[in-house]
C-alpha cells in the first residue's frame, strides 16, 4: 500500500510541475497559484510521502515486536 501511495505523491507531484512550467497559463491569478504550489504543494506531498514510509516502518516494526514477545510469552510458559 505505502509504494502505492508513493506513486500517486509523486504523480501528484509531476502534475503539479506540469502546471508550474505551462508557460500558457499567465496572469496573476496563474502566478499565484503556481507559487502556491510551489511553496506549499510540493513540499507537503514530500511530506505526506515520508510519512506514509514512517507510518508503514512503525507498523512493520510493532507487529514483529509484537509477535516477538508473544512468541517469548509463550516459550514461557509452554517451559
């Protein structure tokens, strides 16, 4: 699921840049909120990608802490 999402942030990503970069699109309505993208948009899809990588490390490292200390519970108690 976390590569899943990395695709869609950096698609994101891409298509934000795509917009930024379109010499097409002027005015100061364009201008604005191709700076807006630019400073706020792209850095928080950095964001929530690291995020979704942290979030997925912490899962993956409770569930065998978990089972790790079930297991240990157990051998204990079978002993």
């Amino acid at each position: 699921m976390s590569q899943t999402m990395n695709s869609n942030y950096d698609a994101l990503e891409k298509a934000i840049t795509q917009f930024i970069n379109d010499d097409a699109l002027k005015g100061k309505a364009y201008t604005s909120a191709k700076q807006f993208f630019s400073t706020v948009l792209i850095p928080l899809s950095t964001s929530m990608k690291t995020l979704s990588d942290l979030t997925k490390q912490a899962c993956d490292n409770f569930v065998s802490r978990y089972t790790s200390e079930v297991e240990h519970i157990f051998k204990r108690i079978r002993a």
